[in-house]
C-alpha cells in the first residue's frame, strides 16, 4: 500500500506551543497553591485540557464547577499568549517539508488535541494547507486513545497503512501505533518507540521518509 496521507499533531510538530501552555498553567497553579515545574509540564505533552489538570492536581480531587472554572481560566492565560503567534513560529522544515508532500500528491491532515487548533494554525498562515482538521472537539476519547487518528483518515479517506503519523509525545505515538498508523516521532521527548524519531522536520524530505517506511515495511513482510 503506497503511502498517501500525512497526519501531523500540531503543539510539538508544527509549532511550539508548549511553552505557552506551560506559562498558562504555571499562572494557575501559583495562583492556587499547586506546585507545578517545567518537568512536570513535560508529562502534559499531548493529553487534553481535563486530562492535563487531572495530572496537576496529582491526585487531588476538586468539584466538576471548580474544575471547569480553572480549565476556563487556564486557556484565558493560554490564549493571551496565542496572539502572539505569527508565520514565523512555524518550526524549522515545517513550510517546506509540507509544500513537498502536496507536490507529490499527498494529503495532510492534522490531529490535535487541542480546542484552540484552528486559532493556532490560522495565526500561522496553515489554516487552508490542511484537507482536514481534527482537533479537540472532533472525538469524545482523546489521546492515548486512537480515535482521532483515526477520525482524521476516515476524512481524509484513507487506509490507515497509507498514512504516517508526525508527533512530539508519547500520548500522541501511543494513539497512532495503537491504530496500526506509520509513525514519526519529533524532538526529544519519550518518542523512542516510533518507527523513525526525528530532531525535528529539517533534515528529511517526504520522498526519504516514505522510502525509509517503505524499507521498514519490505523487512517486515
Ligand atoms: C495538545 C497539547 O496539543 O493540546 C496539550 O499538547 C494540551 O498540552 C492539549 O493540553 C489541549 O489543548 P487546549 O488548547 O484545548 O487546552
Ligand atoms: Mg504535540
């Protein structure tokens, strides 16, 4: 099966929000009393908005209202600090490796779980670059589960051994490995357990990296 789609998570991939993320919670969880460090922020990589609180909270329980109040001030924060987001925080080999891909006919997706991903990718110039956005309103189970992958192939009507997906955490390879989906890992967190890990988009071209899943596909058959 030839390799026809790319699906990308955004935070981590196509640009670096995680900082940002990082600032929005540390803001909250000073104003709380939580202690909450960068390295805590690491294990945020990719889980949903719930989810991240659930792991600040490490284990303590607050009400539904409270927890919905904090989720809402969090992405306030978050949010302040998207308007700064420009085309050029777009990270390395991100314009060019996608440009390549679509003259070679591939289709491009994004997977995110983030509600804040349309804002994000229009702020980057991306928003029409992508034949289908799913973000953290497209599927009820959020990652590590596969759905999202998988809803944005279903969209982009293909079969998931046609498509290779790109993430920065473990959440996100967990998902696409659990789908049967080609994976990339990005940057340095706990990717090491996708098929090719990668610093970032810089060094590689398409027509390589589908070689290389081709190669890995030939030695397994
Ligand atoms: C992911 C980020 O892309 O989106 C997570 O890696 C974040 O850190 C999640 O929690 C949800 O984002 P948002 O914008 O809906 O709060
Ligand atoms: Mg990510």
């Amino acid at each position: 099966m030839p390799i026809r789609a790319f699906i990308f998570d955004l935070d981590g991939v196509i640009t670096d929000t995680a900082e940002y993320h990082y600032l929005a919670w540390k803001q909250l969880a000073d104003e709380e009393g939580l202690p909450f460090s960068r390295e805590d922020n690491e294990k945020l990589r990719g889980l949903s908005r719930r989810d991240s609180l659930l792991q600040l909270l490490k284990g303590n329980v607050i009400d539904e209202q409270t927890m919905q109040a904090w989720m809402r001030r969090k992405n306030d924060y978050y949010q302040t600090y998207l308007t700064r987001i420009t085309p050029q925080d777009r990270l390395p080999g991100v314009t060019r490796f996608i440009e390549d891909a679509q003259t070679l006919g591939i289709r491009i997706g994004l997977g995110s779980a983030s509600r804040n991903a349309r804002d994000v990718l229009t702020r980057l110039d991306l928003f029409h670059t992508f034949d289908v956005i799913g973000d953290g309103y497209s599927v009820v189970n959020t990652k590590p589960a596969p759905d999202l992958f998988l809803w944005v192939a279903g969209g982009l009507r293909v079969a998931v051994p046609e498509a290779v997906v790109f993430e920065d955490a473990e959440a996100g390879i967990d998902a696409a490995l659990k789908a049967g989906f080609w994976t990339v890992g990005i940057g340095h967190s706990n990717i090491g357990h996708a098929h090719i890990a990668l610093p970032d988009l810089t060094e590689t071209s398409p027509r390589d990296l589908i070689s290389r899943i081709e190669a890995l596909r030939t030695t397994r058959e």
